[in-house]
C-alpha cells in the first residue's frame, strides 16, 4: 500500500482502501487542535516541496554541470519561528551523481538563508514594535500577540543584526538637532564582579564598585520638510566623543571649510553637551521647558531658598515665556510687527537680568548663575524666525516623547 504522509497523524491511503471527505475533514481538524496553524503549514509546505523538487531541474537543474543527473539524497529537518509559532518542517535534499553537488530546492524557492531561524515578517513586527517601545516592553507585546517567547536581549540582537540599526549621521538638510540624555539602571554580572573583587584583594589592589547608574544620550534631527531623522543613541561615549565623531562623519576632508551639520541645537543646558556638540552647529537654543521645571528644585536644594522667593522666581519665569510666532504666513509679516517682537524680547531679557540680580542679591548663587548663563539661548527660535521665516522647537518634548 503507498502512503503519503501529511503530518504527524495525518496520513491518506493513495491505493487500496479509499478515504471519504468526511474522513478528510475529521483527521484536518484533528490536526489544528493538536498542531494548530504551524501544523497545517507543515503539511502544506510538504507539498510544496514535492511540487518544487518534479520542477526545480527545469529551471536550476541544468546549470548544475556539463551532464547533471540527480538523486534525492534524503531530507533535512529545519526550525524556524513565525508569527503563528515555531514551524517545525523537512526539504529534501537533492545530489549531483555527476558533480556530487548537493542542492535544496525548497531553500532556494523560499530564498532562505542557511542559518536562518526566523521568519521576515517575524523581523518586521519586532521592528515595529521595538521602534515605539523599549526592547523590555516589547518583547511583552510580541509575546502577547504571538505564541512566540523570548526575552529582551534576544530581540535586541535580532534588531542589531538587521539593517534598521544602521543610523546614517552625515546629513546636509537639517534644520534643528535636539540632544538629551536619560538615566538607566545599567546590568552588573555580579558573578565576574566576584571574581574581579578576589583577585584584587589577592593582588594586594583597591576593588572599586561599579555603579548601576547609567545614561542614554540620544540626537535627533528635523529637516526642511519637518521630519524627524534620528542620528544615534549612545550608553557609553561623552558627549565631546560623540560630537567630534559627527564632526569628522560630515567633514571627512580638512583642507575643506568645516560644514555645520544643522543650524539651531536645542537641548537642555547641559554644560557638557553644549561644549560637545558646539562645532556641530551655528546658534543654540536653550529648551525653555527645562528652565522652569530645573530653576525651582536648584533654588530650593541647593540654595535653601525661602518658599515664597521660589514662587516669585517661578511666576517671573513662566511670564518671560509668553512670546509666541505670529500664525500668519512669514510674508504677511510687517516690518513693525518684527520690531515689536524684537522689543519683546529685550524687554524679556532685561527681565531675566533683574531676576537673576535678585537672586544674587539674596544669595541664591547657583539659581543666579543659572539664569545668567541660560539667559542669551532662550529666543534664539524668534531670532532665527525673524531672518529666515522657519519656525523650529523651542523645547525637546519630540525627543522627550520618544526617550519616554
């Protein structure tokens, strides 16, 4: 009796002893409440197979050798994860008796890599979901929209592998770059920590602790067209590090002129990241979000300030903040609607400079130093509106958004 074998169970009699429709349907759902959708796919990639191996010498086979004659030279069992599960299946192998040259047809059919473990659309639903989450929530999602499960690390390597971690940096279109940084809580192998502790003691030498705490810097662009255009995330390098290596992407030729890679940074303040990404580019603007929410606990934690000269400060801060772009289009701007806004903005730096004498004044230093050293950067946005017509940010809330 031939047998052709559909599945684990799932088996008609080609000769001898006929099989009814209803018997077909009966072992067919039999097979989905053991296997599900994975196991029909194995059956169905069984056919495939044998469809593919009767027309694979038409098209490949004769390019093979001089005189190809083939063979099957048994089947291979291969593992790969989709989105419906782990399809476990078999291809068969087909040899050369001329050359001696093994060939798999369904691997070239398919256009599967040799060491491939997962399916593409697999790939793109981990992108997808990666690109608005962290990798540790992520993989949550994926596992609740797929039987597949994994942890954290393993789609990390999976991103890192494919083309959507490669971040270009040289770009030539970039109005505004934003920069910030955020803390994490970094992982320690205390297993290798113990081993380093011991043979430093055995040495004779200081072990120091390594701390937990670690930061994430990341930069971002907008173009002419208002996209967003990431340029990288950093866990290790400084910021000076990161700016020179930018710098260097953009200007690979020094006997050129430097070419700024954007006009206007935006960012919080940051001494170091201002000093890093300085070459980058022409002006800076300081996030007028940050001036506020950072002057309140510096007045109160480090200066000892009263509650009431804390809610002055604040009130005077938040009044400054007031100017906003004109909504009609930058042609319809008058002169006199441009000087009034310059007066605007003299008035608001006049007001900051009596702020920060007050401060002063009571001893406030570091709110005093502070404002002092915020107080050039925080209209730069009306500056450059006024001389070009481009509105661009006057906070980070797009790269705090997607930090979060």
């Amino acid at each position: 009796m031939l047998n052709q074998n559909f599945a684990l169970n799932l088996s008609a009699s080609l000769s001898g002893s006929p099989f009814s429709f209803d018997e077909l349907i009966l072992e067919t759902k039999s097979l989905f409440e053991r296997e599900g959708v994975p196991g029909f796919l194995r059956v169905l990639l069984s056919f495939i197979d044998d469809f593919v191996i009767n027309h694979w010498y038409e098209q490949h086979g004769k390019n093979c050798c001089e005189s190809p004659s083939f063979r099957r030279a048994g089947k291979k069992s291969k593992n790969i994860l989709t989105t419906i599960g782990l399809v476990c299946f078999e291809w068969t192998l087909l040899r050369c008796k001329t050359c001696g040259k093994t060939h798999n047809p369904l691997k070239s059919f398919f256009e599967l890599a040799t060491y491939q473990t997962k399916s593409a659309e697999l790939e793109k639903v981990c992108l997808e979901v990666v690109s608005e989450d962290s990798y540790r929530k992520g993989t949550g999602k994926i596992i609740n929209l797929t039987p597949v499960k994994f942890n954290h690390r393993t789609l990390h390597r999976w991103v890192m592998r494919t083309a959507a971690a490669e971040i270009k940096v040289t770009h030539s279109d970039l109005n505004v770059l934003m920069a910030d940084g955020t803390k994490y809580k970094k992982f320690i192998n205390r297993s290798q920590e113990e081993k380093k502790k011991n043979l430093c003691e055995k040495l004779g030498q200081e072990y120091k602790e390594p701390s937990n705490r670690g930061e994430v810097k990341i930069i971002m662009g907008i173009n002419d067209k208002n996209e967003v255009i990431p340029l990288g995330a950093w866990t290790s390098e400084s910021w000076k590090v990161i700016g020179n290596a930018i710098y260097r992407a953009n200007n690979p030729n020094r006997r050129l002129a430097p070419v700024k890679v954007a006009n206007i940074l935006v960012a919080d303040g940051e001494i170091a990241l201002g000093r890093g990404l300085k070459n980058l580019v022409y002006h800076k603007q300081r996030c007028q979000w940050h001036v506020p929410h950072d002057l309140a606990p510096l007045m109160k934690y480090q200066d000892g300030a009263a509650t009431e000269d804390i809610t002055h400060a604040m009130n005077e801060v938040n009044s400054i903040f007031e100017i906003k772009i004109p909504e009609k289009d930058f042609e319809q701007v008058s002169p006199e609607d441009l000087v009034e806004i310059n007066g605007k903005i003299k008035d608001c730096e006049l007001q900051i400079k009596r702020l920060t004498e007050l401060l002063s004044l009571k001893g406030y230093s570091q709110a005093a130093t502070y404002l002092s050293n915020a107080k050039d950067d925080l209209f730069t946005y009306l500056r450059y509106w006024m001389k070009t017509g481009i509105v661009t940010p006057r906070v980070t809330s797009k790269l705090e958004r997607l930090m979060r």
